[in-house]
C-alpha cells in the first residue's frame, strides 16, 4: 500500500544540489549516433556529440542491493523519496548554446526546483522539477528543465494505457517513420544506464504496471525529435526546445517523427502507428 504524500515535507527538498563529471568518448557518440538512426561514421576528438547525448552521461550507479522492484534506485538521496511508485519522464525544457564535443569532460550542476502535487484520471500526481546546467571546457553547453512524474499503482485489473484513442495529428510536412523493437529499447536503456523494467521487462510492465507492452524511453523520443528539428534547420540544434509527453508511445511497432514550421519556430511530435501523438515539442532558434 502506497505511503501518504506529504508534500510539506517533499518541499524541503526543494533547492538541494549536487554535482557530477563524466567525459565524452567516440564510443558512446557511435553508439548513440547508430540508436538514433543517423550516419554513425568515426568521430574523432572535437567531433560533436549528439545534442542530447548529454542525458547518457554522468548518471546514478548504485549497486544491485539499492534498487527497488521497478529497476530504479530505491527512493532518498538528491530527489526527494516520493512514495508514490510509478515513476516517468513528464517533460522539460532544454537550451542548447554549444555542442558537446567527443573528448569533453563534462560537469552536470542540478538543482531540485520545485515539487508539486495534482489528481488526475490516475489518481494522485506527484511532479518533481530539476534544473541542470551541463558545461563543457568552452563554459556552458546546456541549460535543462526536466519534469519527472510520480504516480500510484492502477487498482487490480486496470489498464493503465489511455482510455480512449486520442484523434490522429495534422499531416506534417517533414516525417520519418522508424520501426522501435526490443533492441532498440535495450541499446537506450544501455546507454542512459537506465534500469527501468518497463522497457525491457513485458511481464513486469504488462502484470504489474498494466501497460499493453513495453515502453519507449520518454528521453528517446525528444532525442528524436531535437535532431530531426537540427536536421531541418541546416544541422543547427534550436536555442530552445520545450517538450512534453501526451500519452505512452509502445513497442514493438512503428513510429514517426514529424515537423510543421510555425511563426514560432517549428512545431514537432512524435507519434504511434495510428499517428496519434505520444509526446510533442516546440523548437525556436
């Protein structure tokens, strides 16, 4: 049975910091290069990385003992235990001044921003911000949002997929389709070092979280959607990407990434085989 929420309490985290150092290498720039779809070539010393390859370095390594039924880490340390048990990407805001570059060490500063607390369909929604700011030998290279949600178990028998099928987007003028399968989700999971069982564990997420299947990384699809907005902007990364998810996107099957220019900026999605949207994004340069 889930603990009460004390927000009083989760607030008090609420400006704690901390600081991690990890180096870019040509091998997690290939291997990131190839999970993404694009040219994977040989990258060399002041190459650049993928924009967001940023979210494969640094991460928390705990051992085996630490971790909680779900693959996480079991909950305390630099974010705040939240006793609710389901845990996911909900979105974020990324600014991008200056590519990483292979042979860069690297210096993530984060900050716990806010926490707050809703209901939705669900029930009882936790939502923990996280400033960081990525700095490279050059000075900084990325200013980050990222918006991590908390939620409960769905009661016994029910699906936790949406409840009603969303309408499909607009056309989009610029679209690539990709198919995501199981090795797909294993090579992210690998590079991110994310133990998360619902991308990889189909009892775990279809018995216990009550999702039709396996989960495409919320972190994934914006890393798509961030290169397909360089790719039609002359390989430029945007000054500033908003993005947020809108329903889970499931494997095995296909997807698309997808662009409409606006006055704006440009306006991207990405979406399942129906061409429903699963998460959506606004990039400005």
């Amino acid at each position: 049975m889930t603990q009460t929420l004390d927000l009083d309490h989760l607030r008090q985290w609420i400006g704690r910091s901390e600081e991690k150092t990890d180096i870019v290498t040509a091998h997690l720039t290939r291997g990131l290069r190839a999970t993404l779809f694009m040219e994977i070539g040989e990258p060399k010393p002041g190459d650049a990385a993928p924009f967001t390859a940023h979210w494969c370095l640094a991460q928390p390594v705990y051992p085996m003992s630490q971790l909680g039924p779900d693959g996480h880490p079991t909950r305390g340390g630099f974010l705040p235990p939240v006793p609710l048990p389901r845990r996911m990407w909900a979105g974020g805001e990324l600014e991008f001044v200056e590519p990483l570059r292979v042979g860069d060490g690297m210096t993530r500063r984060s900050r716990i921003s806010d926490v707050t607390m809703k209901k939705g369909s669900t029930g009882t929604l936790c939502f923990v911000s996280v400033q960081h700011e990525i700095s490279s030998p050059r000075g900084v290279a990325i200013r980050e949002r990222q918006d991590i949600v908390y939620r409960d178990v769905a009661p016994a028998g029910q699906n936790t997929a949406p409840a009603k099928a969303a309408a499909p987007a607009p056309a989009a003028k610029h679209r690539e389709s990709h198919i995501a399968d199981e090795v797909l989700l294993f090579r992210y999971s690998a590079l991110t070092f994310n133990g998360h069982r619902i991308h990889y564990d189909r009892d775990y997420v279809t018995k216990v979280e009550g999702y039709p299947d396996l989960i495409f990384h919320g972190p994934m699809q914006a890393a798509f959607l961030v290169e397909f907005a360089a790719k039609l902007h002359g390989g430029s990364a945007p000054k500033k990407f908003v993005y947020r998810g809108v329903q889970p996107l499931f494997a095995p099957g296909e997807f698309s990434v997808n662009a409409n220019e606006s006055e704006a900026g440009m306006e991207l999605w990405t979406a399942n085989s129906d061409r429903v949207p699963t998460m959506k994004g606004t990039a400005t340069w």
